[in-house]
C-alpha cells in the first residue's frame, strides 16, 4: 500500500471535510422533521391535553432526535461523498479559471501587494516601538 504524499492527504482530508460538513449540517437541520410527527408535555399544549400530534416524553423526543440526525446525516455524507465529489472537480477548473481571471481585471494582485506592505510597514514600526520601550524598561530597572 503506497503511503499518500502530502498533496493528496490533503486533498483527501478536505473531501471528507466537505462531505462530513454537508452531512453534519442537513442531520442536524433533520431534527426539526421531528417535530412535525411528535410533540412532547409542555405549557403550550397543555401537558398533553391539547395535543394533536403523538406525545412522547422528553427523553424518547431527545433520543429519536438524536437517531434521526444521525441517519440523516450519514445518509446525506454518503450522497455528497459519492456524488457531489465529482462535479466539484469537473468544475473547478472553470471556476479557478474564473477567479484567476477577474483577480487580474479588478487589480486584486496590486491590492493585496499594497496592503501586504502596509501591514508590513506597521508590524515592523510597533515592532520597534515595542523594543524600545522594552529598552528604556530594562534601563530604568537596572539604574536602581
């Protein structure tokens, strides 16, 4: 078995990310179908009096939550693992094509020089404003 190379761990671990994200993400969205099929005791309906729906105890509604997201989820994770993965590198390229190409038309590379020398500028000036009052610190202390 070939060891991977950083490059395709890489690429591995960011598919199961998006995979796992979207699937995490819908399984706990999934919760609220729940509550379309059961309710539990509550003030709003009267401790189970007024209920139209099946009432179960708040106990039961956590643990049938809990399996729901995690059916679900798991569901959803294997759909975009199998076939979400494949369109997303179909289109990429057109879509780095896109960005490279209104990177350039909107000057984005001289904007992010600029503000890349800036930030440098003054990292460099609290840097030595920093150090020397670190100086005059170190002075003070050692002239008493």
């Amino acid at each position: 078995m070939k060891i991977p190379n950083r490059k395709e761990a890489f690429e591995y671990l960011k598919g199961q990310a998006l995979a796992q994200f979207v699937g995490f993400y819908v399984g706990m969205s999934s919760t609220g179908l729940l509550s379309r099929f059961f309710e539990t005791r509550g003030i709003s309906n009267l401790w189970g009096v007024l209920a139209r729906k099946p009432v179960v105890d708040a106990q039961t509604f956590n643990v049938l939550e809990r399996i729901v997201a995690v059916v679900i989820g798991f569901i959803v994770f294997e759909i975009v693992s199998t076939n979400l993965k494949p369109v997303i590198a179909r289109w990429k390229p057109v879509v780095i094509e896109e960005i490279s190409r209104r990177r350039k038309a909107q000057g984005w590379d001289a904007k992010a020089q600029a503000v890349v020398s800036a930030v440098r500028v003054k990292g460099i000036s609290i840097y030595s404003a920093v150090n020397a009052m670190v100086r005059n610190a170190i002075r003070k202390h050692l002239q008493k």
